[in-house]
C-alpha cells in the first residue's frame, strides 16, 4: 500500500504530495512513465508499468511512434493506463545525465507532463523521480527541479482542472533525498 510522507497544500486548493510506494499502483487519472524518445519500456518504471499494464501499453507507444515520431522532453506521449488502475499513462522523456541542458529538459518533461495531463481532463497525476534511474540525473537536484515545476504549474495555471500532483517514490536512498529537499524548499 503506498503512503504519503508530506504534502504540501497551494493557494488554489492543489496539492503536491510525496508518496512511498510503487507507481503501478496509484488510483489516479494518469501516471508518467519515465520513457525513452522511442517508448520502448524495456527497463525500469517503465518496463515495470508496461508490464503491469499489459500489451496494450507497448502497441499504443508503437502506434503513438508511427504516428508521431520520437517523443521529445516538452511534448510527452500518452496512451491508456491497459490493465492498471490509472486510465492513462503520460510518456514524459526525461535527459540522459551528461548530454546537456538537463536543468532544462528535466523541467520541460515534468512540465509537458501536467500539460498533457490536464489536456485530458485528469485532476490527479503520479510522477516518478524522472531521468534519476538508468538516466543518471542526482537524485537531490532532480528534487528541487520537480518541486519547482510543480510549484511553477500551480501558480501559472491556477484555471488547470489538474489538482492533485504525487511524487511516488519506491526506494529509500530516492525517498531519503527527495525529502532532504523538500526540507529545504518547504521549512
């Protein structure tokens, strides 16, 4: 069962929450995939949320691919959520540590991510820490980079039907800088 850690309330009514627990899991309107530009769910969250979510996940990312072409970091991919209880699952591709202009891309995934969440009439959205696994980004400043965007989305979209934002979190060296962080963001 996932549990909230903290949470922390906005002037309109949202919330951002910090969640331990596993993402496939989350009853929510839409969950982000942690996704390569090519949605291959191969490894990781995402290989965990196609594998939970069925075939249907990897045919609507092959589909969304011929259609569309590689994802980039601003504009993510969606399909349904499949077998898992999220109906839709939003394909955010975060930077690969090392190639440039992460700060950047890291915000623009996070932020194309609630975008596309509240294009879908979604009011509530779970986020892994995006780009932190196999794509190397330090935990700590992907934290601060995610709190923000949160944060910024919030105060420019007050009119956004999106009104509940988690950040599911499943290990602990992860939830441990995660809430070091927030900590500091959130005294």
């Amino acid at each position: 069962m996932n549990s909230i850690l903290i949470e922390k309330k906005f002037t309109a009514g949202q919330s951002l929450q910090v969640v331990q627990g596993d993402i496939t899991t989350e009853n929510v309107d839409a969950i982000v995939n942690a996704a390569n530009e090519q949605l291959a769910h191969g490894g990781g969250v995402a290989w965990a949320i196609s594998k939970k979510g069925g075939a249907t996940i990897q045919r609507e990312s092959d589909d969304w691919i011929r259609k569309h072409g590689p994802v980039s970091h601003a504009h993510p991919a969606w399909t349904s959520g499949g077998n898992l209880p999220a109906r839709y699952v939003i394909h955010a591709v975060g930077p690969v540590w090392g190639d440039g202009d992460e700060d950047r891309k890291l915000k623009d995934a996070v932020l194309g991510a609630l975008q596309t969440a509240n294009e879908l009439k979604c009011k509530s959205i779970s986020l892994p820490a995006v780009s932190t696994g196999i794509f190397g980004f330090p935990k700590d400043r992907a934290a601060g980079i995610i709190y923000k965007a949160v944060a910024d989305y919030f105060e420019m979209g007050a009119e956004s039907g999106l009104k509940q934002v988690r950040v599911v979190l499943f290990d602990t060296p992860t939830i441990d800088e995660f809430l070091s962080v927030w900590k500091t963001l959130y005294k």
